[in-house]
C-alpha cells in the first residue's frame, strides 16, 4: 500500500474524510447513548440512521473530484 503523495491535503480537505469522522461521531453516540440516560430524548435508531448515510455520503464523495485536491499520483 502506497499513500498518495498529497495524503495531508486530503486529510484536511477532502469531503470523503470529513464525513467518515461524522459518521464515526453519529456511531459513537449510539453506542453512549444507554450511559447517558435521556440526556439525548431521541432513538438510538436515529444515530444508526444518520451514521449510515453519512457513510454513505463519504463512499460517494470519494469519487468525485473535489477543487484544489488532485490525486497527487502524476
């Protein structure tokens, strides 16, 4: 495995990256959620819901080229 040549630029830019951090975020409040107790009045199911579709949203975004971040591969 090879990173490519610009991996900080896509670390701190790239649309992919920021939405798997969400989405780890949204998985983390799932599993916190009994601990709390009420403190969030919402289902856990709803945090399954939004982690999945921002995992979703970072699968796309992936493969759409983003202004300013080149694959860094030439």
């Amino acid at each position: 495995m090879k990173l490519t040549a610009n991996w900080r630029a896509v670390m701190a830019h790239a649309w992919s990256v920021r939405l798997m951090l969400l989405a780890a975020l949204l998985s983390g409040l799932e599993v916190a959620l009994p601990l709390m107790h009420g403190f969030f009045p919402l289902d856990p199911g709803v945090f399954a819901l939004l982690s999945f579709l921002a995992t979703v949203g970072a699968f796309i975004a992936r493969f759409v080229a983003q202004k300013g971040i080149s694959d860094g591969n030439a």
